[in-house]
C-alpha cells in the first residue's frame, strides 16, 4: 500500500488576519515499508504535513490518498506518536496500550494478547500495571509507540517523538524503534529537527524549506537499516548529514534572526 502526497498546500489565517501560506505543492509517496522522514528548519511546516496526512488537518489544495490491495470496504488504520507523551494518566500501561483495541471494538480476548504483545515488543514487560507518572520519559514513550502499533496501523506517523528525552535515552530510543521497525515493516513518517536522527533511520529523507514550506529535496540514505553508525559507515553518514545541513543552513539562519 502506497500513501500518495499529491500537490498539498495549506493557508492558514494569523492573528493579524492576514493569510499565510505554511506549505505548497508538496508532492512524494510512500512506499509499503518505507520510513520517510521529514526534516527542516523552524517555521517549514514538518508537524503541519504530518498532521495533514494523519487526516488531524485537511489540506487547502491538493490531496492525500492510499493506493494498494487490501483497501476495499476499509479505511486506512493510522498510528500517531506525539512530542507530548500524551497518555491518559488515570490509565495503566496495559490500558493505554489497548486504548485504540477498545475504540475498534476489538475483543476483550485481542486486546489481550496483543496489548501484551506490543508491550513485550517494546520493553515494556513487567511494567504492564504501572501508571504513567511511575515511568521515565523514555518509558513513557515507548508505552505510547506500543499504543499506536497495537492497532497494527497501514502508517505509523511520528512526530518528533524523542525530542524531550535526554541525548543518551534518545540514542537508545532511535536504537529501539529501529529494531522494532525490523519486526514490523511499517510504513512510517517521521518529522524531526535532529539531522542525525534523520540519516539514522530514514530510507529517505524529504528536506522542506522555511515558509512556504516546499520540498527542496528528497534524499535517498543508501546505507543498510540496521548498523549505520558503525565506523565502516562513518564517512558516508557524516556526508549525507553534511548534504542535508547545508540545504537547511540558511533557512535556520533566517528562523534564527526572526526568533
């Protein structure tokens, strides 16, 4: 199944009720299996995109659709793992985890085995009753990446999911989820601001440049999944996050004076 990003543009009006233009023409599909990551500067419209083709926004021009087997009589599943850990603090790990299995209605039998499932996947074993306040912010995290894998989405859409965690629990986590990632094959959009998270883990990366935000280039990482940062990979790393830094430089440059 392919995610098709087809001439999307969006306007919003600002509080000087003046129209601003946040993205134009953007155009790329997804390929089944594919990790697509979204990178750029402040201000270039990366979490707005996501949002657009999680359907949490519509589009002002342009369309968002899937191709592919399997999608008669079925709307495309989508998983969405915020910035903001949002779990519902009244509720377990396990509870959270199954929280989309009881909006499908699935049985209470389903939500068993794959809550735990995912539980399991993700580290997160032994844990199952603890509430979010008794969890680390990486723990926290990855309760909320079993919560959108558990209902087995056609994409998974994230949105700088580790970028309030500490440097060293960000590694381990960009370690985890591509391991996870291994196991399940998912189609996956991924928005960060961290040049080197994007070359670890994309088969593309799509820079965008600041307002309007339009795709400046699209970046193939041709470097196996797993090992990028060993040091037979070092140099060719170290270039592609160099080629990406110098396409965003100028725009952070810009971003940074306006503040």
């Amino acid at each position: 199944m392919n995610i098709v990003i087809e001439n999307v543009g969006k306007t919003f009006i600002d509080s000087k009720k003046k129209e601003v233009t946040a993205l134009e023409n953007i155009n790329f599909t997804i390929a089944d299996q594919e990790f697509v990551v979204l990178v750029g500067p402040s201000g270039c419209g990366k979490s707005t995109l996501l949002n657009i083709v999680g359907g949490l926004l519509s589009p002002s021009s342009g369309s968002v659709y899937f191709e592919g087997e399997g999608l008669k009589n079925k709307n495309p599943n989508l998983g969405i793992v915020f910035q903001e850990i949002a779990l519902f603090p009244w509720r377990t790990v396990f509870e959270n985890v199954v929280y989309g299995l009881q909006e499908q209605k699935a049985s209470k039998q389903e939500q068993k085995e794959k809550g735990q499932y995912y539980i399991d996947m993700v580290g997160l074993t032994g844990f199952e009753k603890a509430y979010p306040k008794q969890l680390s912010g990486g723990m926290k995290q990855r309760a909320g990446i079993a919560r959108a894998l558990a209902i087995e989405p056609d994409l998974l859409l994230m949105d700088e999911p580790f970028s309030a965690l500490d440097a060293q629990t960000r590694t381990l986590m960009q370690e985890e989820l591509l391991t996870i990632w291994n196991r399940t094959k998912l189609s996956t959009l991924y928005v960060t601001h961290n040049i080197h998270e994007a070359v670890y883990l994309a088969d593309r990366v799509i820079v965008l440049s600041r307002h309007p935000g339009r795709i400046k280039s699209i970046i193939t990482i041709d470097l196996p999944k797993i090992g990028r940062n060993d040091d037979q990979y070092r140099e060719q790393f170290e270039q592609y996050a160099d080629d990406i830094w110098q396409l965003i430089r100028h725009d952070a440059q810009e971003a940074l004076k306006e503040g």
